[in-house]
C-alpha cells in the first residue's frame, strides 16, 4: 500500500560523512590509507566512561561501558603512529582539510565560522583510543538548491574517522578494531529536517555527494561515505538511523522505517484496546529448562550440554504481536530480539508466536506455557544461555514490550544492506561535548578565506560546457563525466597522452560501468595507475581495447603494476620485427587466394592477422605492414 508522506507527517534530515583525500590524517602526518595484512601491532584496552567537564557521565557512554567490553586494537607502522594509539598528543589540526571542508562549505553557501575549535564527543564503543572523536565546526547556515527546492544546510563540519572493526571474540566481549581508518578527515555536512519523502531524501544525498566530489578531495568507493539519516513521523519518534554506506539505498531505508514505526503505532493500538498495561509486563522470570530436557531443538540442546539454563518470561496478552511483520523479514519478535542481543549478550530469543519450530514441539510449547502460568492470549519469551546472559536478555524484552504499549521507542538504529535497520544502541544524552585542550584554535584569516574563495571549484554546468568547448565531447559524455567525479583525471590523462578525450571519457564512465557490474572493484584502482594505462596506450605500447582486462586485473592485484599486468595478461604489443614476421607467414599461406583477388585480397588477410594478434598489436600498423608485403 503506497504511503502518503505528508499526511503521516515524515521529516527526514541527512548527515554525510565523506572521507578527505587528503595528503595527511587530520592531527598526525599518516597517510589516510587502510591495510590488508596481518597487523604488525596489537594492544588490548579496557575502556571507562569518560567524566565530562560538566561533571555528568553521559548515560549512553555508561550503557556501552555496562557491556564490559575489552578492546583488542590492530595496526600496522605505514598507516599509524603513536598518536592513534594515543600514547602522544595530537598534532594540530590538518589546514588541507581545512581548507577542502571550507571549500565545500562556501560551495553550499555556509558562513564560516571565526575561529575553529576542536571539541571532544564521547564514543565509547571502543571505536576510539582515546574513548573520544575529535570534532569542529568549519561553518554553518547555509543552502543547496535541489531543483526547485531550496534544502537549508545547518553545518559543515571536519571529524577524525573513527577505527574499523574487524572482529569479535568471548562471545562478544572482545572486539576488534584496526586503527588505520583512525583519524582520517571526515567532512560531515547536516541538513535541517525538512525533506518530505523517500525519494527527495535520495535526491538532496545525490546533490550533495556532487558537491563534495566537486571539490576533487574526497575519497571513492564503498566505505568512504555514509550517510545518518534522521527520521521521524507525528506520534511516531526521532530514530537517528547510522551507517547507509549506497546511496542508492537511501530511499529504501526511510521507507523501510516509515513502515516499521507505523507498524509499531498499530501494535500500541492494538495493546492498548487488549487493555495492556506496562505494569502488567513483570521482570517475573522463570526457570524452564525441565521443559527442554529432552528436546530435538539444536541451540537449547548445545546450550543444556554445556550447562547453561532456559529461562522464560511471560508477555501477557501479548499472543499473536510477536509475528507482525514491520519491515521484510523483520517482526515485532525482531525489535525483542535484536534488545536481547544487545543487553544479554544472547545469540538470540525465541517465543510462543513463532512455535512450533526449530524443533520445539507442541508438547514443550504447552509445558512451557504451565510453567510460566500463561494462556493462550499470552506471548512467552524464553532464551538458552548463562544465567546472567539470560536474566540481561529478558529483562531487556520485557523493558522493550512495554515501550510497546505507548509506541515507538527513541533509538539508534543501524543500516542493513537490504534497507532494513536493527537496533544499535540507545539514544545518546545531549551533553557529549567538551573542549579538546591539546589543540589550539585555529583562524579562519581573512587572507585564507580570499584564497578559498578564488580557488573554488567549477560548479557542475559551467564544467560540462567547458568539457564539450575544450575536449569536444558530446553533451552525453561530457554530462557523464562530470557526474562520475573523474572530470579532473580526464583532464589530466588527455593532457598526459595523446589518446583522445572521447575514448578516454567512454572508458571513465561507461567501461567502468560495465566493469563495476561485472563485480570489478575499481575503487581499487588508483588514480595514478588508470593515468599510467592511457601513458602506454598513447605510447603505443597498450592496445586501448586491452585498457579494460589490464584495469579489472589491477583491480585485484593491489600491489602489482602496469607492466605485471602487461605481462601476465600476455597484452605486451609485438615490435615491428615480429608484426612483419606473422604478416610474412599470412601471405605466404594465403598465396592462391592473393592471386585469385588481387588487391581485394587485402579483407580477408587483415582478419587472419588480426585474428592472431588482437590486443597484442594496433591495427594501424598491421595493415600498413600488410599493404607495403602486398604491394
Ligand atoms: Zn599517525
């Protein structure tokens, strides 16, 4: 059923957060890069919450630190120093990024702001070392133009990126993190929460994302941007959804979660006209695994064997609530599930709505409702666990069935890759901030500011014309690169080779279209080595037809070059010498039917040549050779 989003009242407002590509990490002088081995360096840490200046301890910091998590951290020596371990102070703050994130700004019509101050915001899922991102405001007020529509910009600002985690072990007591992606500059620009529906949330993402490319300092691929979205609906709540890493995506996830809170709205109404109250819901827990002694269930078995326990709660009145589907694939059992994880540590719940299953027969349903005392409009919920795990499992799904009965809880939620999102963690407190003393403020002199100012980037029309005047491409292609973010490697591989900006601009967009669909990663692919392919092409030592099989080759071999490429591919171009030799051989083969046409002979020839020596020769010089044997 199509939704109408102006009568449920949706507003969603976009965070994006874009990797810098700039020369340097944001207060060390680290390249920005990731790494792929086994790590050189590993420290373990155990992380407390962090007492702010005011005093207070922000509850979501207290809540991760409740988990009791240690920290194991990853590194190696070319992507960090001492100071993404934190055992040195931060350098000061990167002016290239700086001065990218100012460019950006006054693209999107910002005031920048006097003085830069770095402030601290607390993290402590571990992502950090030093239990906090290091963040400042570059500028603020200012606007886009998404077609007619003017999107109101809050602010634009520079952010460390935080470490990337790459494992858990201890049942999720242990994470990992690798600490090369720490401290890489992020741009983080807001928009206020005045966009109206799905597809315009895509729209004003896609706008920006071209606006940050234009300032040719941003990183590309999967990974290096992502987007928050904040979402809400009247008598719905203000989810804070993290992490949509496609774009494309965007409109999937608002409409995803559209669905999920006014599927919510439906199961508080039905609660409530089934007259539920929280202080119905009871942290009454009880111990059921007599029911489970001699059960076919996989999980309870594993769990019995190892002397773990099946405890279970009672949901009353909630039978039947538990299968509703909010979103694909993910029911109101989910939203009780994915709060048990989180606060239990637990591989998951099971409950009464979804039984029999997983080897759970009627009998042990039956005997587990007697156990707990419940009926059949009654929900129960139990799980196979430690003890401790179990108890923090329920009483996290009994703490979320009441949120139930008055609607849709305030989270944090997490972006799956079909759309949908899962619970993260609780919605953190408003005092997160405080002043980053290691750094000094930072300028914005009026001397910078004019220097931005005449260094800003060619808007994106005024570029499409310039490319069609100076390269003579077709609007088409012109338009094409400008979108592909690759305008300014065209320019400098037409100014580098001799190969024509047509074939170069149809290789940037549609090959590597068709080779990214094709599952290429061509973000793999350096800038610098896509520049080097064309070098040879225009040398004449690359056919260009081969310009796609070397590019998806490299594209797997990070650490290879142009020549192993080459040279694996079997792609090297034959010398004159050897070119002569075959064309030799050809016409001696083909000697009666040369007789027999004459010159007309030339056709069939230069097929049974180029047969042989397709991507290994340019056929300009084949039928040069061709033409002077025949003559
Ligand atoms: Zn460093």
């Amino acid at each position: 059923m199509a939704i109408d989003y102006a009568k449920i009242g949706l507003k969603v407002g976009l965070e994006i957060h874009q990797q810098l590509n700039t020369k340097a990490k944001l207060f060390c002088s680290c390249p920005p890069a990731l790494f792929k081995e086994e790590p050189q360096i590993t420290f373990l840490r155990r992380l407390r919450p962090t007492q702010s200046e005011l005093g207070q301890v922000d509850p979501a910091a207290f809540f991760e630190f409740q988990k009791g998590m240690r920290i194991l951290y990853e590194a190696n020596r070319a992507t960090s120093c001492l100071v993404e371990m934190d055992e040195e102070p931060p350098h000061p703050l990167n002016m290239e990024a700086v001065e990218v994130v100012l460019t950006a700004a006054l693209m999107m019509n910002m005031q920048p702001i006097d003085e830069v101050h770095v402030m601290r915001k607390t993290v402590i899922d571990g992502s950090n070392t030093t239990g906090f991102q290091r963040t400042c405001i570059i500028a603020s007020d200012g606007w886009i133009k998404v077609g007619e529509k003017t999107i109101p910009m809050q602010a634009a600002s520079l952010e460390e990126d935080a470490a990337r985690k790459t494992g858990e072990e201890d049942a999720g007591k242990t994470i990992r993190y690798r600490i090369d992606r720490l401290g890489i500059p992020l741009i983080e620009v807001a928009t206020a929460p005045v966009i109206y529906s799905p597809a315009e949330a895509q729209e004003v993402a896609l706008a920006i994302g071209m606006i940050l490319r234009d300032t040719g300092k941003v990183m590309r691929g999967l990974g290096t941007i992502r987007q928050d979205l904040n979402v809400s609906i009247s008598n719905g709540a203000l989810m804070e959804i993290k992490g949509v890493q496609e774009l494309d995506l965007i409109a999937k996830v608002v409409e995803y979660e559209v669905r999920r809170q006014l599927g919510l709205l439906q199961v508080k109404e039905e609660l409530n006209s089934r007259g539920v109250k929280a202080e119905d819901l009871q942290q009454e827990f009880v111990d059921a695994s007599a029911v489970f002694q001699q059960t076919k269930c996989k999980v309870i078995r594993k769990a019995m064997d190892k002397g773990q326990m099946v405890l279970a709660v009672k949901l009353p009145k909630f039978g039947g609530i538990l299968k509703r589907e909010l979103m694909p694939g993910f029911r109101v059992g989910t939203e009780l599930s994915d709060r048990a994880k989180f606060w239990g540590r637990v591989g998951g719940i099971f409950h009464t709505d979804e039984m029999p299953n997983y080897g759970i027969t009627v009998e042990e349903v039956e005997a587990l409702r007697k156990t707990v005392g419940a009926g059949n409009e009654d929900a129960v919920v139990f799980v196979a666990d430690t003890s401790e795990n179990a108890h923090d499992a329920l009483k996290a799904v009994v703490e979320r069935a009441q949120e139930a009965i008055a609607g849709v809880p305030a989270e944090t939620r997490t972006a799956k890759e079909d759309g949908t999102t899962r619970y993260m963690r609780p919605r953190p407190g408003a005092a997160r901030m405080y002043p980053e003393t290691d750094i000094p403020p930072v300028l914005l002199t009026s001397e910078l500011m004019e220097k931005i100012r005449a260094n800003l980037p060619e808007p994106g029309e005024k570029k499409v014309a310039r490319l069609m005047k100076e390269y003579s491409l077709n609007e088409k292609l012109a338009k094409q690169v400008v979108d592909s973010g690759y305008a300014a490697l065209l320019e400098n591989i037409v100014k580098a080779s001799s190969v024509s900006a047509t074939t170069v601009a149809a290789f940037l967009t549609e090959t590597l279209k068709a080779l990214k669909r094709d599952g290429v990663q061509v973000e793999n692919v350096a800038d610098e080595q896509v520049l080097e392919i064309f070098r040879a092409v225009g040398a004449g030592e690359l056919a260009k037809e081969a310009a796609a099989d070397v590019f998806a080759w490299l594209s797997k071999h990070e650490d290879k070059s142009l020549n192993d490429a080459v040279e694996n591919l079997g792609l090297r171009l034959l010398s004159k010498e050897e070119l002569e030799v075959i064309v030799d051989r050809v016409v001696a083969e083909n000697k009666r039917s040369i007789e027999e046409l004459g010159n007309k002979a030339f056709g069939l020839l230069m097929g049974a040549v180029m047969k042989e020596v397709r991507g290994k020769a340019d056929p300009d010089l084949v039928a040069r050779l061709l033409r002077q044997r025949l003559r």
